[in-house]
C-alpha cells in the first residue's frame, strides 16, 4: 500500500504533470512530500569570484534555499510536505527517498534525443532502473480535465 509518495519537482511542466497525476490518485491516508533538488554548481557559480568572503557562499545557499522554498510553497497543498537538498539530483532523490521510506517515487520525464540523454543524462532514467522503490514516471504530454484540476500554479 503506497503510504509515503516522493515527488522531485524542477517547478518544469513535466514536473508539475508528475505531481497533478500523483494528486490524482494519491490514496487518502497517503503522504505526498515535493523535493526539490538544488545543483551546487548553480550555487558555487554564485560565489566563484575569490575576492568574495567564504561566508558569502553560505549567503548564497541560504538564498538559493529560500527561493526553492517559497516555490515549493507555492506548489504544496495542505497535508503535503516539502524537502530541499542540495546535489546530484537522481543520488539525492534516491537517498531521500530511502531515509524517509518513501514506498513510491512519481515524477515527470521530458522526452531528449539520444544525444542529449547522452551528453545530460537523466534522472528519472537512473532512477528506475537503481532506486529501491517503484518509480512512476509522468510524460510531459496533456492530461484529462480531472487530473488537470491538481496542477500546481505554473509562473
């Protein structure tokens, strides 16, 4: 029985389809939790001037886990949690995932050439085939008016 629902969220469309689909069929005494993974490149990119002081880098990932926050807020419906690490993305999820015990991972897939899955990889694709537990995951394609009415806010 699926007690603990992972969705990692990017705040993309597929992400948010993942997330309307996994509301849609989420069972009542379920938990849904949103993680939203932060890249540390995106943060150190912030503070590589030398000159900046070391505590400066601390500022940045400060700001750059409120702004991850109030978007996760933004998206979260009551009864929901919300999570934020920082990381590679699919080993983040998939310890995430393992230390809260999530009995499922849902979330959105975008469809990439052969050249672009080589070169980016994919999260979603590592994740069915390494995590412990089952993965769902949503195409960024339309959804029915039902499901459509669990879309998070989209900027």
């Amino acid at each position: 029985m699926l007690k603990r629902i992972l969705v990692p969220v990017n705040f993309t469309s597929a992400s948010a389809r993942a997330l309307a689909v996994t509301r849609s069929f989420c069972p009542e005494n379920a938990v849904i939790r949103l993680l939203t993974i932060l890249d540390p490149s995106d943060i150190a990119e912030a503070t590589a001037n030398p000159a900046i002081n070391p505590l400066h880098a601390r500022e940045e990932r400060s700001k750059a886990e409120q702004a991850a926050m109030e978007k996760l807020k933004a998206w979260h419906r009551e009864g929901e949690e919300v999570a934020i690490e920082v990381g590679s993305a699919a080993e983040k999820i998939s310890q995430h995932a393992d230390q809260w015990d999530a009995s499922l991972i849902a979330m959105g897939t975008r469809s990439r050439s052969g050249l672009q899955q080589f070169l980016h990889g994919s999260a979603t694709e590592w994740l069915v085939r390494h995590a412990k537990q089952p993965v769902l995951a949503v195409h960024d394609v339309d959804l029915d008016p039902e499901q459509a009415e669990f879309l998070p806010p989209m900027d």
